[in-house]
C-alpha cells in the first residue's frame, strides 16, 4: 500500500530535520518527537522546540522559524 504525504507535511518535516540536523552539527544533542505533544524536537539540555516550516510560493525558497524554546515542565 502506498502512503500519500501532501507537500504541506513533507515541508514540516523537512523543516523539523533541517532544524535536527543543525542542532546536531552543534553538539547539541537532539531528537524529533512521534506525538503531536505541542513541539517537534526535544533536546539534552531541557529544551523543547516547535517549527514551523512553509514555502509561500513555488519558485520561494522554504521558511523555517523555530517559533517556541522553552525549559521542560
């Protein structure tokens, strides 16, 4: 069975990795969330982030903004 993704999510998720990836390349140690908990990636040193990934046009280049950093509860 093939699964469809839309551009949309394919675009979120692009955004979650690009994000991922350079935090890694940071050091910072890192990894995406399976749940829809409010935010994306989780980090080692207590920070939880949402991103937010779009492409307002098709000749655009992406978007990625990190819209939420906060501490663990």
């Amino acid at each position: 069975m093939e699964v469809k993704y839309s551009e949309k999510s394919l675009m979120g998720y692009a955004g979650q990795f690009r994000v991922l990836s350079e935090l890694l390349l940071r050091g910072i140690l890192a990894n995406t969330t399976i749940i829809d908990n409010g935010f994306d990636i989780f980090t080692n040193n207590g920070k939880k982030i949402q991103v937010r990934s779009r492409k307002k046009h098709e000749k655009e280049s992406a978007t990625i903004r990190i819209i939420k950093d906060r501490e663990y509860d």
